[in-house]
C-alpha cells in the first residue's frame, strides 16, 4: 500500500499549465484495464467531488462491454445536481425498491447476468445523458430520509457499448461537467495536499480551516500546515518525516493475471502521520477484527469465495449497489445496506475469538471511523458519526467498532483467519492456491490460515 502518483504533466516554461498528478491518456486507461472489478481511481472534481475521486471501471466484453464511473458529491454541491437531473428528459425516480443487475466477478473482471434483483436502499434518481449513457444519483436529505447516510450523495455514470478508449472517459466527464454542473477538472498536487490537510483536521477533531479561499493556494497550503501542525504539536508539517499528502491504493487483486501485489487498484486512501506512538503505545496489543462464526454458516466456503473471487472484505455497498454481486455478502442480510460504504471490524486484544484477523498497522489509514460498540443497528448516521471518538482512547473503552471505507485488502493487511473445523481450514488454502496465492506479507498461507485454539 505505498503512495502512488500517475505520471506527473509537468508545466512549461512559464508555469501557464497546472502541474497534474494524472494525465488523462492511454497509459492512464490501460491501469483501467488492468485493474478489474477493482477499477482505476482519476484524481479529479475540485470542490464537488469527495476526496477528489471519480472511479472508472470495465463491465462485460466485447460489443456487450460497458464503462462505468462511480463519484460521491460534497453536500454543498447537491442542490445544483439534484436540480439539474431533476429537469432531465425520461427522469425515472425510484423510492425504495429500485432494480439492480445481477452480475459475478470472474477472473478478476466484472460480467452482468442476464437477470436482476432489488435493493431496499431509499429514493434513486434516474436518467439519459445521451442513447448510451445514464446517470444514477441518491441526493443528500434531511432528517427522516429513506436513503442510507452513507449512500447520499453517491453517483454513477454507465456508458454502454464502449470501446475502451481514453475519448469515452473525456466524454463522460464532459457530460457530468455541462449536464449535471459537476466540477471535473483533474487536480493538482496542491488541491490534493489541501485535501489531505482538511482530512487531518476532520481525522483530529481540530477546529481548523483555511478560511480565506481568495488567497492563493499555495498560500492557503503552507498557512493550513503551519496552523495544523502547530495544533498537533509537531510544528510545520513539511518539516515532519512522516508527512505525506499522497493518495494509497490497496493491492491489485488479479490473480489471473499474475498481478497479486505488483500494482494498485481501487479507492485511495491515505494515512494519519501520527499514529505511530499510538501503534507502539496503547494500541501495541490492539487487532481488528471480523467476526464470520457467530454470525452465518458455512464459514469456510464464504471465506473461501472471497478469496477465489475479489480478495478484499467489501462494503455493502460496494458487494451490492455497484458490484450486483450479493452471493459474496459475508454476513449482511440480503436486501440490507448495513454499514454502507463502510466495512465493520471490532478492535480488540483478543483475537482468537474472531473469524478474520487485520494486522494492526491498518490503523493508520485515516478513513476510518472509531466509535463505541453500543446495542444499535449497523446503518451509519449522523448520531454515530459524531460520536467517534480517537482510536488511542479505544483501550479504555470495554468494546470498539471501527469502520473502513469501501474495502480491505486481504493481500494488504490479513494476519490470520481462524477456523472450527480441519474441512474450513481445507476449503479456504484450496482457495488461496487456486488464485496463486502462497503467502501473505512473507507469511505461508498455512500459517495464516489456524485452527481455532
């Protein structure tokens, strides 16, 4: 999971061209290729889209192949989309049951089937950006909505009959751009170094903005770092070793291919600069958690379709709403978001009572959500987000959720798995050997894979 930038578009002479992280050409679509049911992440979307990341990827082959991309919006930009969608010509709107396509991830691609099913998950917008293209938007609402917290706000664009080309990618963010007003333009290593500091201050709970947008960026950058680093502590932040702003990306999972740790794929994340005390400290006992025995039957052939199919423990909705893939559910009823674009682990010193066990290190991703195990159901709200809390006082705390997004990586961060029986332990190495894995961070997957003391 180390830091990944595309190749850089340098400025001429003069400095009239932004420095991008990406370029928006056949290298960057072929990483699209290559990267599968997992897709490539384009670093773009100014103030409009979250965490600047529109996330492309292929479905299907051939004549029956389509292009997708997937965004969430920033809540300050919903009303200018909700508005321009809404006076859209053939406007579907969806309350509550709305279809899926059935589809099923096959050596490391995404294939639709020829059938579909329904997904309680609140009121969808639906519409026709041009004959090949369509859009679906759950917007941000208030109080009382039927769609899921986490799902507010998520957007998807699917481009049908597609070639493969860099040109359908510039089309596409065209249409979000005049169509739905969606700022698309890539960013630069300034927008994603703002990002990363804003993403600190959320992650610390420091009540620091930078509040003079008039400014330059440059400017607003080093004041933000300064300021930031000063409430940690640590003085200025571009002085500190750890510092990092760039953007990480879990393995690219393609055994098929042969590509099981040589590349990236997926959802970036990036990491807190100040959790190593921590690690070494009051969480140098801690594991993260996910609990299958307790929770369903036939332990090990779940575990061991993971493995044979994404190798990555997936959120809901990424299993559901964008993957149409609810066989690989590990626990979450069927029709249920649960956690939403988050995956649950519970934080503990004891690890043998659980089914999947996370090397701690994973703890250092800032995506996550602490908060305290209460009796509530697993759907993400505002209440619950609030009440987080930091990782470090977790100790203290008798029981601990923490909730990644979108996914996490087997390949990446799995210590061991625990099983009941000889025949689980059988079924999930059968698995990891008909994907070509062998071991896991240097680990023999026999070695990962125990029975349960």
């Amino acid at each position: 999971m180390k830091p990944v930038l595309d190749s850089v578009a340098v400025a001429p002479p003069g400095g009239s061209r932004p420095n991008y992280v990406q370029r928006l050409d056949a290298a960057w679509m072929n990483r699209v290729h290559r990267s599968g049911w997992q897709g490539w992440t384009l670093l773009a979307g100014g103030e409009d889209v979250m965490d600047q990341a529109v996330l492309f990827w292929e479905e299907g082959k051939g004549s029956h192949r389509a292009l997708s991309l997937s965004l969430r919006l920033r809540r300050d930009s919903n009303g200018k989309v909700y508005d321009a969608i809404s006076t859209m010509p053939g406007l579907q709107i969806f309350p509550g049951s709305i279809p899926y396509p059935r589809k099923q991830v096959v050596a490391g691609e995404v294939h639709p089937l020829d059938r579909q099913w329904s997904l309680v998950s609140g009121t969808a917008r639906d519409a026709h950006l041009d004959p090949h293209t369509r859009v679906r938007y759950f917007p941000y609402e208030g109080p009382g909505s039927d769609v899921p917290f986490s799902a507010q706000g998520s957007l998807t664009l699917i481009r049908e009959g597609a070639r493969g080309m860099v040109d359908e990618v510039a089309s596409m963010l065209a249409a979000l751009t005049s169509s739905l007003r969606i700022d698309t333009r890539l960013s630069t290593g300034l927008d994603l170094e703002l990002l990363y500091l804003r993403k600190l201050a959320w992650a610390r709970r420091l009540n620091v903005h930078d509040d003079d947008p008039s400014r330059p960026l440059a400017d607003r950058v080093a004041r933000l770092r300064r300021t930031l680093g000063g409430a940690l502590g640590l003085g200025d932040l571009a002085e500190v070793r750890r510092y990092d702003w760039r953007p990480r990306y879990g393995s690219n999972y393609n055994p098929w291919a042969a590509a099981v740790g040589t590349g990236e794929a997926g959802w970036p994340h990036w990491h807190l600069l100040d959790m190593e005390e921590a690690l070494q400290g009051p969480l140098s006992r801690a594991w993260l958690v996910h609990d299958l025995a307790s929770r369903a039957p036939h332990v090990g052939d779940r575990v061991a379709r993971i493995i044979r199919s994404t190798g990555y423990l997936l959120s809901s909705e990424e299993r559901w709403m964008r993957l149409g893939t609810p066989s690989q559910s590990i626990y979450m009823p069927q029709g249920a978001l649960g956690a939403g674009s988050y995956v649950p682990m519970g934080l503990t010193e004891d690890p043998e009572k659980a089914t999947l066990v996370f090397h701690r290190d994973l703890l250092r991703r800032m995506d996550h959500l602490a908060v305290p195990r209460v009796e509530r159901a697993e759907a993400l709200s505002p209440q619950i987000v609030g009440e987080r809390i930091a990782l470090e006082t977790c100790r203290a705390t008798p029981e601990c959720d923490v909730y990644f997004k979108h996914s996490v990586s087997l390949v990446d961060a799995l210590a061991r798995i625990n099983t009941d029986s000889e025949s689980d332990r059988a079924k999930i190495l059968d698995a990891f050997r008909a994907v070509g894995i062998r071991r896991l961070r240097g680990v023999p997957v026999e070695n990962v894979v125990r029975m349960r003391a």
